[in-house]
C-alpha cells in the first residue's frame, strides 16, 4: 500500500477514535464543570505543544521533510502553547485568562488547518516516512487538537447557563 495512503487512513482512523473517546469521556466532562474549568482543562492539553518544535530538531526528522511545512508547524505549535501556558497562569484574572483562552483558540485552530494545507502543498502524505519519530504527532496528537479546538469555540460561544442550571443538568445526567 502507498505511503501516502497509509497515512490518510491513519490519520481518518486517528480522527475517528478521538471523536469517539472525547464523545464519551471528554465531552461530557466539560460539559459538567464551570466554564473556567472546561477551558483551563483544554489550555492544559494545548500548553503541550512546544512539542512541535521537534518538526525542526535534526535527526529526530527526515532531512528530506519540506522546511517550509516543517517550521511553519513547528512555530505555529510553539506560539499555540505558548498562549495556552500563558492562559493557565493567568486564570485569575479573568479578563486576561479570557483574551489567552481566544488568542491560543484562534491561532491554534489556525495553524494546524494551515499546517494541513502546507502538508498537503509540500506532498508530505506522500513521504510520511521524513516525519520520522514526529510521525505520531499528526496521526495521534493533532486529530485530538482539532477536536478540542472545536469544543472551546463551542464552549466560547454557548450561552451561560445559571449555576442552579448547571447543577440541575449535572443531576440529570447522572
């Protein structure tokens, strides 16, 4: 079977089996705890992804992986975790926790739709085997990013629910 081939079923298989755990575990968590809470166990999850920086660390790669996809996921990566680090510490004050929850949201979900199209531009599915030791990051770890991206801008963007709301759909869903 082509390289590129195993790839995208991994990567569809990597989607697939995330979907159906954080549908099971996850999301219904998130949806028990206070709004605070939910974003700061995403933030916590982001806060990883200095991680990316390993698409540019020689030898753990290809020395043939596309520099122009390589850097780009590694810094996008880096500044994503960064503004997740930076939302975790800041939790106190609510305004500036807030605008870090948006700010690691948006540049998050922003570069890994990017990091997709440059994989996609620099033919990197087909040539899967530069990622080297990298090569479960965007089968195991990014499917989980996108998702969790998804659930904060819908977390976001919800309406507010009371806190005897909220405690009546706790008791409801026990």
């Amino acid at each position: 079977m082509p390289t590129e081939v195993l790839f995208q079923i991994q990567l569809v298989l990597g989607y697939v089996a995330w979907l159906l755990c954080f549908g099971a575990y996850g999301l219904p968590w998130l949806n028990s705890t206070d709004r605070t809470a939910a974003q700061r166990a995403i933030a916590t999850l982001h806060s990883f992804r200095f991680f990316g920086l390993v698409f540019i660390l020689p030898g753990v790669v290809g020395p043939n992986l596309p520099a122009g996809f390589a850097a780009f996921a590694a810094y996008g990566d880096f500044a994503t975790g960064i503004l997740a680090l930076l939302a975790l510490v800041s939790v106190r004050i609510p305004w500036l926790f807030w605008s870090f929850v948006v700010a690691f949201n948006l540049v998050g979900a922003v570069d890994l739709i990017a990091d997709y199209y440059h994989a996609i531009q620099a033919g990197v599915p087909a040539h899967a085997e530069q990622l080297g030791a990298a090569y479960a990051i965007p089968i195991l770890y990014v499917p989980l990013l996108m998702i969790t991206h998804i659930a904060a801008f819908y977390f976001l963007l919800r309406p507010r629910r009371s806190a005897s709301r909220a405690v009546t759909d706790t008791a409801t869903a026990s």
